[in-house]
C-alpha cells in the first residue's frame, strides 16, 4: 500500500501504512562526556542520535528531563491507580521523569528543525539542545526552518534567550495558525485564568519581536519537503503532528500526542493535566495510535525516553509502546 499526503490526513477510519525506519543510525554522547559507560552520578549523557527514514536523515536531540509529582499530573484517574501503573512501568512511584526532545530533520536540501526545547528559562536539569546540536555537527546559525508544534514553553523557549536573543537567527519560524490565533488572541490572554497568564506572556517573549514574519500554516498540506502538518489538537487548541514521508518509508511525529508512552499510551483515556481539551486530545490520541498500531508505523515523540522513537502495539485496553532497538555507529 502506497502513503499518499491523503492517507496521512484522512479521516479515523483511515489507516497509515508504513514500515520501521531502515538504514543505519549512530548515536553519540556529547562534547565533555567520559569514556566511562555511566557518567559520575547519572545514567549516562545521551546527546543526540541518528537515523534515516528513507532519504531524510532524522537526528534526536536531547534537551534534559525534568521531573513532575504524580499527585496532579492526571485528571480523570485517581492517585493509587496511577502510582501503580509507573510501578508496573518500573517509573518512580512519585514523580514522573518528563524528557525533552527535539528533533532535526535533513529533507529536500533543508536542515529542519522540530520545537527548540526549554532554552535557558526552564528547568536547571533541561534546556541541553543546543550544546547537543553542536555535539551532533548542527550549526543553530545554519537550521532553515523551525516548525513549532505548539506553543507550551518547553517547546519554544529554546527559541529566544533570556537576553532577548534569537538562537535561530536565519531560520523561518513555522506554526500552526490554529495555534497563533489562540495565543496571540488579546482577548483570549485578558480572559484567561491567573495560572495561565505566564503561558501567555511567555508566547508574547518569544514571538513578539518576530510576529510579522512568523509563517503559519494549515493542518492536511505538505508544509516542507517531505513534511505533513497533521491535526491532533486537543492537548492545546492548535497541537500538530507531523507525517514524515521519504522512498516509501513513513514516520509520524506525535509530539505531545502522550506524555511519558509508558503511562499515556498505556491508559489512552487518561487525561494529563496538560491537555487543554481532554476529550479531544483523548480521541486524538486514540485515533492516532490505533492507526499506528494498526499499520505498525514507527513514531516519534517528544517526550518519550531518549531517543524518543518506537512503536506501539495494542494491549488489553491501551497500547504499549515499544522502544526502538538503538543502534551504535561503527
């Protein structure tokens, strides 16, 4: 079966075929790191790591972790039960660690990348990618293009420093319009509720200066070579995903379609604190992966364990997800 831009829009009912990634991939721990397998007191230093999705050379970026109190991360299930469901995943039973990873794809002589992490402004245990795209060759002066997937701050803040500066200087800045309109909304910002108001001050810091040529585009069209912009809004009003297309191979990026895959892929009618519509994000994600499922597609994440790709399959009422076999270089 042929993955036409159609199938990867359609509607539920239809599905996406695809096959796991071929080719090689290498993976390489960044600039500093020991030569020890475990660096002192952690485990390990990923920084980033490769593989190919036909001609499209795909490089996962590591921008740290951070670790979220179980007690509150989820709506519509209670405490006990979560707590067992990381324990059955063997995660912390108290909080759960979030990873951030965005993601740089080389299609259609373009260097393209996916969200920018938390940047300098977030979590002291975050904001690594650009030490880990210099780790990996990837110039931030040479990226073309950043697509944004939404506009929560760990997916954006990478974009400017806290002194104003752009990290991406010559790159088009790509969002979804559903996204800008709500955001960019003055009503909407005066409206809000007091804990959303740094959200929305936060979108202001980073677009502000370039709103006039900030780029939207629309969910169903081929956005960059290769590139898909796939509605899976829910989790905020303008939430994309993206399918990845090249030599008849086939990839979709979920982004934030599941939080951690061990829970939320697990327990798909869970409704992460997160999700800014619930029922929506809920039948996203469930269209999303039964077809995934479905098709045995591979998937890629931004907030799954390094290096954030795998599968998923069904299992009793959810999916499980199904890591990649990491491959090294040679």
């Amino acid at each position: 079966m042929s993955v036409t831009r159609r199938t990867l829009v359609s509607a539920p009912a239809m599905g996406l075929a695809g096959s796991a990634l071929a080719g090689a991939a290498m993976a390489q721990a960044p600039s500093g790191s020991t030569n020890s397998p475990v660096a002192a007191g952690q485990g390990g230093q990923p920084g980033f790591y490769r593989y190919k999705l036909g001609d499209i050379d795909i490089t996962a970026v590591h921008d740290g972790q951070a670790m979220r109190p179980l007690e509150g991360l989820i709506k519509n299930a209670e405490l006990a039960d979560v707590k067992k469901a990381a324990a059955d995943a063997f995660l912390p039973s108290d909080a759960l660690p979030i990873t951030f990873t965005p993601m740089v794809v080389r299609s259609g002589g373009k260097t393209i990348l996916f969200d920018a992490g938390n940047g300098d402004v977030g979590a002291p245990t975050a904001g690594k990618a650009r030490a880990n795209l210099t780790a990996a060759g990837i110039d931030p002066t040479k990226v073309d293009i950043v697509i944004v997937s939404h506009f929560h701050g760990d997916h954006i803040n990478g974009l400017r420093l806290k002194d104003g500066s752009a990290v991406y200087p010559n790159a088009e800045i790509m969002v979804p319009a559903p996204e800008w309109a709500f955001w960019m909304d003055d009503s909407k910002m005066s409206a809000a509720p007091e804990a959303m108001k740094g959200a929305f001050q936060g979108v202001r810091r980073v677009f502000g200066p370039i709103a006039k040529d900030v780029k939207q585009f629309e969910w169903g069209k081929e956005i960059a070579p290769g590139i898909t912009a796939i509605d899976a809004s829910g989790h905020t009003p303008g939430h994309t995903a993206f399918g990845l297309q090249s030599a008849g191979k086939s990839l979709i990026h979920v982004v934030d379609l599941t939080n951690h895959p061990r829970l939320f892929a697990a327990h798909p009618d869970w409704a992460a604190v997160f999700d800014m519509d619930a029922e929506k994000a809920k039948t996203a994600r469930r269209r999303m992966l039964d077809m995934a499922a479905t098709e045995r597609t591979q998937l890629a994440f931004y907030h799954a364990p390094f290096p954030a790709t795998g599968h998923v399959r069904r299992e009793g009422q959810g999916y499980e997800f199904v890591p990649v076999q990491w491959v090294s270089g040679t």
